[in-house]
C-alpha cells in the first residue's frame, strides 16, 4: 500500500509541544499576561516566525510578547536538562518495526533544521530517518504542504506512495494538500469533524499502529511460494 513513511516530529515523536505549552503559559502568568492551553494550540504545527507572530497578537502586541519569551528563555536556561524531551508512547517501537522491513523513512517537520537534528539525536531517533525537511527551508510552514512536498522531493516517491504521521490539524491538513494519506495522533487540541473524516486512521497513541503497519507496508519482493510453487 505504501512505500515510506514520512513523520511530524514534536508531539508525535517526542513529547515536546506540552512542555513549550506550559513554559508560554506559566511565563505569560508570571507577568500577569492571560495565555490559556486553547489560544496555545492555535500556533501548534507552525514554524517559529508564524508562531511568534500569532503569539504577539494573542499576548497584545510586539513589547508583551517579547517580555514573555524572555520569561521563556530563563526558564529553560534555567532547567538542568532544558533540551531533554522524552519519547512520545511507541515512537520508539514503530521506527524500530519501519525500520526492519526496510521502509524509508522522513520527518516533516515546521522545526528548524538543526533543532530537528538536535532533538532526534538527543532522543536516539535520528538514525532512523533518511531525510529530513524542516520549516526554516520552505517559504510557509503547515498548514502550508510545501514541507511535505520537500520531503518527498527528497525521498524521491510520489505521495500515494506515502503516508504521513501527524499530531497536529495543521500538520495534518498540510500533508493531506500534498497528496498523502494521514495517520493523526491528537496531541493537545481534537481535529475537527472534517479532519475526522479525511484521515486514514485516527490513534489515541502512536503505539496503536505497530499492529497495522504490515498491511500499510507489504513486502516489496514476490510472494512466498509452497515447495510445489504455490501460494500459500
């Protein structure tokens, strides 16, 4: 059915997105600036430049939004791991199966390049992947598709040969624009109906698709035959 898979990287992979949630949240209180989960989940898929953008506005504007993310960088300055993010449930388990069958792999990621380098590597996940796409090499992140289509340019399939990995509504609908089948994982916000009904499949947990990804990913060579040459 399919020939790669292609993967979204914070909050599907690595359990990421909560801890930049809540590092936003507790600065905008500390400074007594109103910032809640559902106004965060807004810029979640996004690139860094679209996010602080979309922050700005949610915050009040460009002198707010800059006295947070100065909160923000003293409180990961001041943790004594503050680039250490543990793997998302069966992130580990289903590059591990992917990577047996001998089935490429991607990441798509609105990260720039070398956090996304930096973050697999810490997490032990880079070596699983033979390419990378990140948002700081495209004009727009998700929900714009042109990091899928990056990715795939790079993998070298067309999309239906593909299926993408996603947490996120944005990322999601970015690989759905590009062509691709989506697995969705919700991280922090639902998707909507209509995301609902466009997706392959729909996963409380990354680990709920290692039962289905033989079907997803059949042996590329002939089917095996009995002694007599017949199929079994």
């Amino acid at each position: 059915m399919f020939t790669a898979a292609i993967f979204d990287m914070d909050g599907l992979l690595i359990d990421s997105e909560r801890a930049f949630m809540e590092a936003w949240i507790g600065a905008a209180r500390r400074l007594s600036l109103a910032l809640s989960p559902e106004d965060y989940a807004a810029v979640i898929g996004l690139t860094d430049a679209e996010s602080d953008a979309v922050l700005s506005e949610l915050l009040g504007g460009a002198t707010a939004f800059a006295a947070v993310r100065a909160e923000v960088h003293h409180y990961w300055a001041a943790r004594p791991d503050p680039a250490e993010f543990a793997l998302m449930p069966g992130a580990h388990e289903v590059l591990s199966a992917l990577r047996e069958a001998g089935v490429s792999c991607a990441v798509a990621s609105s990260t720039g390049a070398a956090d996304v380098r930096a973050r697999l590597g810490r997490a032990g996940l880079l070596s699983h992947f033979t390419v990378l796409a990140s948002g700081d090499e495209v004009p727009r992140g998700k929900p714009d598709p042109a990091v899928y289509r990056l990715a795939l340019q790079r993998i070298g399939l067309p999309p239906h040969a593909c299926v993408a990995f996603e947490d996120s509504a944005h990322g999601a609908c970015a690989a759905l624009d590009a062509g691709l089948q989506v697995v969705l994982v919700p991280g922090l916000r639902a998707p909507p109906p209509a995301l609902r009904e466009r997706s392959l499949r729909i996963f409380d947990s990354l680990a709920d698709a290692i039962e289905y990804l033989p079907a997803w990913f059949p042996p590329s060579g002939p089917a095996p035959v009995d002694a007599a040459g017949r199929a079994p």
